[in-house]
C-alpha cells in the first residue's frame, strides 16, 4: 500500500541506502535482494522487449512484516518510486518508465530499505546489480506552433496567443512529465506551466503562447523549443525539439506615393519627368 513518509522516516530510509549501494558486506542483511520483472534468462532487463520499458516492476519478497515501512533505490533514484506500507504480502512496485530508460546499457544496483515505524534503526535489503539492456527510443513528436508556416513563425501577424501543440504518440502513459526549454534572442518564458506539464493517458497536448511575448523576438533571429521527458529536473531525458525563423516585420501588401519633389521642393506631377538627380519620395505602406 503507497505511504507518505515523514520527513525523519525519509531521512533514515535514505541513508541506510549509502552502504548497501556502495556493495559494502551485506552480511548481517535481514532481507533478500529485490527482484526486476521482467528478465530475460540472463538475468538482463531489455527495455525494447515486449514493451519492457513501460512495464518494469520491482517485487519484494518473501514478504515484509506489516506494517513496516518500505522505500526503493533505482540506480541513485529514491524519490520516483512511492514507498509501500506492507501488508503482510509480497510487494510489487512499477518502475517509471524515464527510471528505465536512464539506465539502459548500465548495470545498476536496485535496492529496498525496510523500517519498523516504533524503531529508528532501518534495514537495507542485499542489492541487485542488475543490468540493463539498450533502448532505442521512439520518434516522439515535436512541439508545433500551429501559427507558423513553412518554419517561419510571423510574430507581427498574430492577432491573438499563438498555439503550441504536441501530437499524441505511442509510447504515451498518463503521469509523465513534459519540460519545455526556450532558446530565443531576446530569452523569453513562453509558458511556466510547461515546467513541467502533466501527459493525459492519450491524446495531443495544447496550450497558448503569450502573443506579447512572442513579439518581443527580434525579426531574424531563431526560436527553438526543446522538450524533455522525465520525472524532475534532474532526471530528464530528450523528447524532441523544434525551431522557427522569427519574422517581427508586417508584410508590405501596398504602397501608396503620395507626392514626389525635386531637390529643390518642386513637386514632379504623376507621369512628370525631371533631370534632378535627387527627388524625394513621400507616401505610405501597408
């Protein structure tokens, strides 16, 4: 059963995490190594493999006397994973998928810490030095600004918020995570709220980009927009990225000569010539 641990329960779990990782002797451990579902028969974790990489578990067993408390080490992670309340019963956790995918074509140690919430003192179970095989990640879609054309993104023509929108894909599971990176001339925040954004279990992503902001980009220049996967800032993984040519100036659609002097402020008539070498030209554009 998933728990919220105090901050002291946390703490202690955490630490009793420090030998064990660093394979010092295990030998007094009241508790077993973990065991990774699913492995091939060498005991290998290959995330291409029947959709492996969506569908990793850690089980912990024989079972844990309830209702001690339980916390999860996946290579250096121990905040991805909620800790369990047991309840007397095997426990299988699933591994995220951003988890997987960050330690492939590594060998990695999984560990479990065990705490009788009356006691302060934890108990790390053995490590599993688990190796993980390669991931070959899929094509994800890129963001699209769906006021652009042809990778030019005209600023000066927006009437209202641009759109920004992230196409569904395969691969997608509610609970991930989206970050968005901005790299534009002048640096612009387009959308906290994609810092991170929560993935529906299916279907496209769609929010609004700030039109002011949008045209604070200096006619000529680059936006790039760069979106990563993962669970927190400091396990992200790439998505996909896209970038605009930046057009800050109206198209001209007309232009209108209202009056044409010589250089001594004659005015040429329509249709008029002048041996002048220097006129001056008065009228609008639009």
């Amino acid at each position: 059963m998933t728990t919220t641990l105090t901050e002291n329960q946390r703490k202690l779990l955490e630490g009793s995490f420090k030998d064990a990782a660093s394979s010092k002797s295990m030998i007094n451990a009241s508790y077993p190594s973990p065991r990774v579902e699913p492995v091939n028969a060498f005991g290998v974790l290959e995330p291409d493999v029947n959709d492996a990489v969506n569908k990793t578990y850690i089980v912990v067993e024989p079972a844990v006397p309830a209702p001690f408390l339980v916390l999860f080490y996946w290579n250096g992670d121990t905040t991805s994973i909620p800790a369990e309340t047991s309840n007397g019963a095997p426990i299988r956790v699933k591994v995220p998928a951003e988890l997987v995918i960050q330690a492939a074509d590594k060998r990695i140690n999984v560990i479990y810490s065990v705490l009788d919430p009356s006691s302060s003192t934890p108990v790390p179970s053995d490590p599993l030095s688990l190796l993980v095989g390669k991931y070959t990640p899929p094509v994800y879609p890129k963001p699209v600004i769906t006021e652009a054309s042809d990778g030019v993104l005209n600023v000066s023509a927006l009437t209202a918020d641009a759109n920004l929108r992230v196409a569904d894909w395969p691969q997608q599971v509610a609970g991930q995570k989206l970050w968005l990176t901005v790299i534009s001339d002048p640096p612009i925040v387009l959308q906290n709220k994609w810092r991170p954004v929560a993935v529906p279990a299916s279907g496209p992503l769609s929010r609004k980009l700030a039109k002011a902001r949008l045209q604070t980009l200096k006619d000529g220049s680059t936006l790039t927009l760069k979106l990563e996967i993962g669970p927190d800032e400091q396990h992200l993984s790439p998505f996909s990225e896209a970038s605009y040519a930046v057009k800050a100036v109206p198209d001209i659609t007309s232009v209108t000569i209202d009056r044409v002097t010589d250089s001594k402020g004659t005015d040429i008539p329509n249709g008029g010539t002048t041996t002048d070498t220097s006129v001056t030209i008065s009228g609008s554009v639009a």
